[in-house]
C-alpha cells in the first residue's frame, strides 16, 4: 500500500534521517524488541536507568520512515525521562492516532509531525514500535527489581 505524500512531509524526512543512539549499550538493564508483523519493521531497544530515570539508551531501527521518526524523536528524548514520562507519552501517541487525541507536546512536540498517521491504520504498528519496545524494557527493569527486593525481604 503507497500512502499520499502528504505523510511524508519534509518533517518526517528531517526526523527520519537524524536518527540518534543508533548503537547498542554494551551492558544494559533490559533489552526489548517490537515487531511489526504487517510491514516488518522491527526496534530493539537497550536500556539503562537508575530510580525511575533513564540514564543510557540504545537503538537497532530497521522500519519505515515513520517508525524511523518516532524512533528519533525517542532518541534524541529518552535520556532523562521518568518511566511515568515515557509511558504517558506512548499512551498519548495511542491516543492521537487511534482516538483523535491531541499529539504529545513539550519535548516529544515533534511527533506531531505523525498526526496524519491516525488516517492510515496499517501504518500505526510501525508508527508505535518504539513505544512499545521502550515500555516493554522498562517493564523488564520493574520486574527485575522487584524480584530482586523480594529476595532480599
């Protein structure tokens, strides 16, 4: 399925091509992969936090340009965020392109350029890849710790 141009607004490019944190931690706390069955893009996620802040990142995207954007916006932005943080910004991505929410703001702004998404459902999966992967990995994190104080209780 082609989709109009409209979706692949000099934005989408721009985001796209500044891909940051492209290469993988060497010792992370969690690592998380996310797979797009309908076009086959996939994003691995490595991540490192301490508390409930994230404190090292790393990124494989084989996806579209528009999970490719998504990913940059999350690379250039997760280094620092509370797991609250991200988890909310990935619930308000769901909601923009399934519900009609409004796109996320602040520093995650730049993901407003995916609102013409909510159009193309088949293209939501890729378009939501990393949010899932990074949920995921912090997930992993959570349950790590909490085994690991329960041992110790």
């Amino acid at each position: 399925m082609s989709l109009p141009e409209e979706i692949y607004s000099q934005r989408i490019l721009e985001l796209a091509a500044a891909l940051q944190r492209t290469a993988r931690l060497a010792t992370p706390q969690a690592t998380a992969t996310a797979h797009s069955k309908l076009c086959g893009s996939t994003v691995t996620v490595d991540l490192a936090m301490e508390g409930d802040v994230v404190t090292d990142y790393g990124q494989k995207v084989k996806a579209c340009l528009l999970g490719q954007s998504s990913a940059s916006v999350m690379g250039r932005e997760v280094v620092g965020s509370t797991a609250a943080e991200l988890r909310a910004v990935g619930a308000a991505m769901r909601r923009m392109l399934k519900e009609d929410g409004p796109p996320p703001h602040g520093k995650w702004g730049d993901l407003a350029a995916l609102e013409k998404v909510r159009d193309y459902k088949a293209r939501h999966g890729s378009t939501l890849l990393v949010f899932d992967a990074v949920e995921d990995a912090i997930a992993q994190i959570e349950a790590k710790r909490a085994e690991h104080s329960e041992a110790h209780v």
